[in-house]
C-alpha cells in the first residue's frame, strides 16, 4: 500500500532539488530579525519557491511541529521580501 504524500513530503523534495540545483546544503536555522534583503526577483515562481523553502527549513528547525504553516510561511515571506514589503502592505 502507497503511503500518502504530505506538504512536508513535497517540500522536502523541493528543498533537495534546490540543493542540488545550486549545488549547497542549508542547514535549517531560525535566527532572530534574519533579513535576506529581496533581490530583483524578475520570476515569482521563483520568489514563491524561496519562500517555500524557507518556510520548510522554519518548520523542520521546530522538529516538523505541525500547525505552524502560516506562521512559517509569513516569517519566511518576511525574512526574503525583507522591510520594504511589510511596510508596503
């Protein structure tokens, strides 16, 4: 019997082909006030893929503590669109 895929299933796959895309490994961390300060983004399917990334990194940094989906996310949003967004919004 097929196990069921999860969002964790497919974001890790995500993140392991970014990693081997770019050729690195990040190591998942959460760090107080992070900025990566958003670089000209030309592709969103670019900006969404980083972000969710980030988020996945976020919620395996916890210990795959589900329930904080959206909290992840916005923090991630956050951290790559950096100030200039939050104030926009």
């Amino acid at each position: 019997m097929a196990q069921k895929r999860t969002k964790a299933d497919k974001l890790q796959r995500d993140v392991e082909r970014l990693e081997a895309r770019d050729g690195t490994r990040r190591e998942p961390e959460i760090k107080e006030n992070q900025s990566e300060p958003a670089r000209a983004i030309s592709d969103p399917a670019d900006l969404e893929e980083r972000i969710r990334v980030r988020a996945y990194e976020l919620y395996e940094a916890r210990g795959r503590e589900d329930g904080h989906d959206r909290e992840d996310w916005l923090q991630a949003e956050g951290e790559i669109l950096g100030p200039q967004h939050k104030a926009a919004a």
